[in-house]
C-alpha cells in the first residue's frame, strides 16, 4: 500500500489518494481549482476507472470535487464536433462504459456533493450513500442548452433516484433542485455544512473499508443490479438518440 500506483497521476482533470485501509478518493479538477468538464476528462474517466477497479488496493470510492463546486463548466467545443458520426461514434463509447463502469465497480461508492453539481450530476447520484454540502444544486445545464437529448444514462440515474415523474419534468423543464429537496426525496443521505462533507463522506467510507473486502465488493454488486441492468439497455439507445440531434444541429436554420 506505500507504493503510489502510476494511475494515480496518468490523468491530468482527476486527482487521486488513498489511505492505509483502501479508501481512494477521487477529485475532479481543473489546474487545482474548480472542474471544467472537458474532452479530455470525457476520454480519461472511463479509463481511470477500469484501473480503479481492476487494483484490489482500493476497497471504498469515495467522488468529489475540488473548491465550492463539484462541477458547474463545460468546454463544449473539447468535445470535438458532435455533429459528426465519427465524433460521436467515440463520444458514444466512452460514455457507454463510464456510466456502466462506475455502476459495476466492485466496492462501495460515496459521493462527497461539495457544491453545485449542473454538469455530469449523474455521477455523483449513482453512488451508493450521497453526502451533499447545504449549498448542493443540481441540474442538467449542458444537454438542453446544446439542443441535444440527455440519452448518455443522466436520465436513468435521475429516474431511480428521483422517481420517474419528477425526473421528466425536471429534465423536460431544465429545472433544478436543491440538496434538501434531494434529501427529501431520498436521493442524497446528509445535507450538512461545505466544510464538513468530504470529511463526512470519508469517513463512512472508512466504516465501509473496515468490513471484510469480499462483503462489500458484494454489497456493491448486489445492490446495484437494477441499475446496471437499466445502463446496459438504455445508455446506448439513448446515447444514439442523442447523437441523432446533435448531427440535427449542422441542419438547423437551412
């Protein structure tokens, strides 16, 4: 466990540690500040979390983000031209397996909601136990603003965690919601002060690490099987339809 792994430092947007007990945290950022989700973050996560999975080191997850936001920006133009079948063709496959990964990962997921979380919400709603700072909002800014269906597992995550009727409208609407309204709605565990999340988040994580490992590697793939099996149907059906209208955008106004 002394020895770093090369992994934790390949990724230039995600920031890596790990305790003694086999808790790894994983932070998103930009330059050390706060994340702008980006092409290069597309393509690196996927494979961050393949190497995450396959290092029996790492026992508990534990997602975040850097500063007073998890993540608010988005480089829309990093992402390469969307409009183009061989774009999205890459784009499609790397957001097939994030979501799929992040959802088959063999060990439990904390999500630790430093801030306001408008960009890839769905990541941090898939974990298993959600701590969320008073100051959490979340939404989905960049799928309607762009003019694109959110057919990349957003809508999924949002619907089991938020139940199906209320999900719709929200992304129907572009609405947003608050970490208590979440709280209610049993989508987030704890709402507590910013500065006491992280903290929060790490420690039921290393609760979590103290169990025997093959436990809660089983814990994780037991309780997550819905959803897995949801993401396995839906994410490429919805990321096809997605692709869809983004190649609608090059057409539209002609």
């Amino acid at each position: 466990m002394s020895e770093t792994p090369s992994y934790f430092t390949a990724f230039k947007n995600l920031a890596m540690s790990r305790t003694e007990s086999g808790v790894l945290t994983l932070r998103f950022h930009t330059d050390g500040g706060p994340a702008t989700f980006t092409g290069e973050t597309h393509t690196d996560f996927p494979r961050a979390l393949y190497e995450i999975g396959e290092d029996r080191a790492n026992k508990v997850l534990v997602l975040t983000g850097t500063g007073d936001r998890f993540m608010t920006d988005i480089d829309g133009a990093s992402l390469g031209d969307i409009t183009k079948p061989a774009v999205w063709d890459r784009t499609l496959g790397e957001g097939r397996r994030v979501l799929q990964r992040l959802v088959d990962l063999e060990m439990p997921i904390v999500a630790a909601v430093n801030g306001p979380a408008s960009v890839h919400s769905e990541y941090v709603l898939l974990a298993d136990i959600v701590i969320a700072a008073q100051t959490a909002v979340f939404s989905d800014f960049p799928h309607l603003t762009f003019g694109i269906v959110p057919g990349d597992g957003l809508q999924i995550v949002w619907e089991e965690a938020l139940g199906l009727n209320r999900s719709r409208y929200l992304t129907l609407t572009q609405g947003s919601f608050t970490a208590e309204q979440a709280e209610r709605w049993g989508a987030v565990a704890e709402v507590l002060p910013p500065a006491e999340v992280l903290p929060r988040a790490q420690e039921l994580a290393e609760q979590l690490a103290a169990r025997p490992q093959l436990l809660t590697r089983y814990l994780a793939v037991t309780l997550r099987q819905r959803i897995s099996r949801r993401m396995a149907e839906g994410v490429q059906l919805g990321m096809a339809l997605e692709g869809l209208t983004a190649a609608d955008l090059a057409y539209q106004g002609k």
